[in-house]
C-alpha cells in the first residue's frame, strides 16, 4: 500500500472535533511537543489520504497528511 504524500490526499473536508474536546497543545512551544485533536473521520470506501491543515492567527500553516483505511 503506497504512503501519502504531497500530491495523493483527496478533496478538503471540514475537520471536525468529536468527544467534546478541542484542537490543543501538549508541550512547550520549540521543545517537541505536539498537537491533539479527536477528529470525527469521515466514512471511507477504501484507503484514503488526507491532508490535515492547521492555519494560526499570524497566516502560517502546519499540514500533515493522515492516510484512513477500510
């Protein structure tokens, strides 16, 4: 099975908190930390890739691509 990459991720969906949370951070800024989010997936056919993008107040952008199977 081919991985994600740059140009295989499928039209942008709404991503969508689930479990009553929210997007959050975990660590201190520069030191490793990370980003949490429960995310509602969406229902898929077959393997799917999707880009997952974060937009901060200041307009620069953080993407990982996310691959959902069967």
């Amino acid at each position: 099975m081919a991985a994600c990459g740059g140009t295989t991720f499928d039209d942008p969906v709404e991503v969508q908190s689930t479990g009553g949370t929210s997007l959050r951070y975990d660590g201190t800024a520069g030191s490793g930390g990370q980003f949490i989010q429960n995310w509602k997936t969406p229902s898929v056919k077959g393997d799917e890739c999707y880009r997952v993008e974060l937009t901060f107040q200041d307009s620069s952008v953080l993407y990982t691509f996310v691959k959902l199977k069967k």
